[in-house]
C-alpha cells in the first residue's frame, strides 16, 4: 500500500510532535518550517533543537521551508501555526495545495477580530467544504507525545468518512484517535480550556490550593458548556476528551504553556514579562476576548473567562480578581 502524503505546516512542538505520530502510522510525512536554520538542523540531527531537543524524531519525516515542496503530492494538510497566524499562512499556503486535500486544524484558539473558529477560518481563506475540514483535539501534550507515552485524542469532521481516514492516518501503538462529526464541540472544548488554564495558573502562582483549582477546572467546564450549547455543540463532546480531557491536562501540566503563563501572572510578573519568559504562544492570552466576545454574542455567562480578560487585557491583579469572582451572587450549580 502507497504510504499516506501529509504536509505539516508548523514546525513548533505539536506540529512536530504530530509529524512524529504521523510517521510512526506510516505516513509520508514533509514538515514545513519558517526558518532555514531550523529545518536544516531537523534534517541533519533529526531533531528540533528549538522545541523538542530532547525528541529523536523519526528519519522519515523530512523538513522544508518551500510550502510548495511540503503541498505536492499531499492529500491532507496538516495545519499548527499560532491561532492568530492561521490567515495570514494559508493565504500564502493555499495555492499550492491540491483542490482535495484535506485541510486538518491542530490549532486552539479563536481569531481576535472575527471571533471565528479555526475551521470557520479555514473555509474563508480556501474555500473548502466541511467534508473537506477536520480537527484534531485532546490532551495531546506534545513533550509526553515525543515520548511515546499512551495518549488519545478525538478526530472530528462533519463527514464520518473523512474522520475515519484521518483516525487511521494518525493511529499507533501510543496514540489512539476517537472520530467524531461535532467539530464546534471540539473546537470550542481546546480554545476555551486554554483560558481556563490561565486561572487555574494564576490560582497555583499564588499558592492556592486544590480546592481551588478544582473549583475553577468544574465551573471552566461549565462555562464551555453553556457555550457550546449555545452554539449548537453537542455536550457529549465536551464531557469527553477534546472538552474536558483536554481541560485536566492543561490546568495540571507544568508542561502546559497557558498554566505557565498563568502562573507567572500569579507570582507577580507582568503580562509582557510574562511572555518575555515564554518560548512559545500560550493561545488563551489572545483568545480569551475572542471568547469572551462569543460569550456576549451568545448571551452566555462566563465569569472565569471574563475574569481572565480583565486581569490580562485590563490590569486586574490576581488577588483583585479572586475577590471579584468570589463575591459574586449565588446562583445554583447546574446552570
């Protein structure tokens, strides 16, 4: 059987991590990467000295800087530059690739400006169908993946055909892919659980404990259902692996980029110091207005997200936001 042509078009962690998923399926795997140094040294060492130095990555996936060279021949389009990033990239990517390749979101985030979900993105800039538009989402955290370590995932898209290509394209011995057609569900579970994350970070950078952090991963899972909801997700799906699988990760993961970030707001650095000391983007520092301005269209209550924005976008201090979300009135749980 022909090996499966796949493009990866983002050479940071979990693009490179998911190149190595596709490769140990037995895809044919080129990666596609910004900066000349960097793809030179992910075929010469095969490794990514810049992300995964740890990682040895497997000797078929095989790195370039020419979107063109990535796209031929390639029937599925992997796509893992920053949420904020994805227009501006596909624009330049989308002539040269195929007229059916399948375009597959890894991205977490919503567009500031637009509020639209990646998938909405991918279908405005190249015109694709939803049988032609998937995503992948879980708690996937690319440092564990590398290592081979037991993960799963959900594949969603609206066409079932189509999702069950990509669940084989990408399944291995350590990585297990669910299918599913609910892409919003999926999308909004990852955007969402990265802003959720910011809190819970703040609530450890200030030593709080696991009572609270409990409080705020359960009413964070609350707040993306309503929203889901609301938008015509399936709840199902946000009580699985892309909703709330993936919201556990990435509110207890050191290895988490918005925990981290969140937790250094939390010790007292500022917003810009605290993305000085990051290497990579934590997506919920821009996504949380997107969100937020989805929640107010939607005529949806989301205090926690709301918190989020105002200590990031609007100098709240963390202690001032806990004061300001534990005041609030009571109003029964299941709501």
């Amino acid at each position: 059987m022909v090996p499966t042509r796949v493009a990866v078009f983002g050479a940071g962690s979990w693009g490179t991590a998911f190149a190595v998923i596709l490769a140990d399926a037995g895809c044919d795997v080129t990666l596609w990467g910004r900066r000349p140094g960097l793809v030179q040294a992910i075929n010469t060492t095969h490794r990514n000295p810049d992300y995964l130095p740890d990682a040895e990555l497997p000797y078929s996936v095989r790195a370039t800087t020419d979107a063109a060279e990535a796209a031929d021949g390639a029937g599925i389009a992997v796509l893992a530059v920053s949420a904020q990033h994805l227009r501006k990239s596909l624009t330049a990517w989308a002539p040269v690739l195929a007229a059916d390749t399948v375009l597959v979101s890894l991205m977490k985030g919503v567009e500031l400006g637009t509020d639209m979900l990646m998938s909405d993105v991918i279908a405005d800039v190249t015109g694709a169908g939803p049988e032609r538009i998937a995503v992948v989402s879980g708690p996937n955290l690319a440092g564990e993946i590398v290592r081979r370590q037991p993960a799963a995932s959900v594949v969603a898209c609206a066409d079932t055909a189509v999702a069950e290509r990509l669940q084989h394209a990408c399944h291995t011995p350590y990585f297990r892919p669910y299918t599913n057609t609910d892409v919003v569900g999926c999308e909004l579970g990852g955007a969402v659980k990265n802003v959720i994350a910011l809190a819970v970070g703040i609530a450890d950078g200030m030593g709080l404990g696991d009572n609270t952090k409990a409080a705020l991963m359960t009413r964070g899972l609350a707040e993306t259902g309503r929203l889901g909801v609301a938008m015509g997700a399936n709840p199902q799906t946000l009580a699985g692996l892309a909703g709330m699988g993936d919201l556990i990760a990435t509110c207890s993961s050191p290895l988490s980029r918005n925990h981290t970030f969140g937790a250094n707001l939390g010790k007292g650095l500022t917003v810009a110091e605290a993305a000085a000391a990051m290497k990579q983007t934590a997506e919920g520092v821009t996504s949380c207005r997107s969100v937020l301005d989805l929640a107010e269209r939607h005529g949806v209550e989301m205090p926690i997200a709301e918190t989020v924005v105002r200590v990031i976008h609007e100098g709240v201090s963390p202690q001032g936001a806990v004061k300001e979300l534990m005041s609030r009135s009571a109003k029964p749980e299941l709501r």
